[in-house]
C-alpha cells in the first residue's frame, strides 16, 4: 500500500489517498494508473489538458517519496523541462507498494477541502 500525501499551495494537509497494487494497475487500459487518476478521483479538480506528457497543466511538486514513483514512463523528453522536484501527474505512476512508502504531493493550486 503506497500512501499519497496531498497538500495544497499553502502547505496545508488536504487528505491521504491510499493505493494497492492491485488498484494500481487499470485493467480496461491495460497500464498502471497515473497520479491525475487518483487526484481526480479523489475529487481534486486538476487542471488537465493533453494526458500525455506535453501541456504541463498537471504538474505538481514532490515534497518527499520521489524515488517511489516513475516520473518518465515512456516520456523522456519531457522531464528535460521538469525541475527534479516536480512531476507531471498525468504520466507518473507509482513504481513501489513494498514497505508502506509515502509519497508527498504539493498542489500548484489552493484547494479548501479535505479528501474524504
Ligand atoms: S495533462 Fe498535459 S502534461 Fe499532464
């Protein structure tokens, strides 16, 4: 179970998100799901708009975990452009479930609202 910490610009705690591995993997797409998945799902309005690496629109940044999600898939180039503590939400995906790891995600954006 990866726990995702969520927190808004102003560094307040908004909620924890949950994921197995087994939820982790999206079997109509045939890939494992991506960071905005669960944002979205969640009830955090993202602001999304290509889903595929290149508008910058769901960037968030990581106040700690990075080294538990895959920030690349298959979008390499991308990251060029990315600073080492930010990711782009809808191509990451978690890449560890062992040991309970926490990643912690801050929002571009204020949300006054808690995950339920
Ligand atoms: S939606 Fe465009 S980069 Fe993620």
């Amino acid at each position: 179970m990866t726990k995702l910490e969520i927190y808004s610009l102003s560094n307040k705690l908004i909620g924890t998100i949950e994921v197995s591995k087994e939820e982790s993997y999206n079997k109509r797409l045939r890939m494992d799901k991506t960071l905005l998945d669960y944002l979205l799902v969640s009830g955090i309005k993202m602001p999304y708009g290509c889903m595929g690496g290149s508008c910058g629109a769901c960037i968030v940044e990581i106040l700690d975990g990075a080294e538990f999600i895959d920030r690349e898939g298959s979008h390499k180039i991308v990251l060029k452009s990315l600073a080492e503590n930010e990711a782009l939400t809808c191509i990451t995906t978690i890449k560890e479930f062992d040991n309970n790891p926490t990643v912690k995600l801050k929002l571009k954006f204020e949300a006054d609202f808690t995950i339920k």
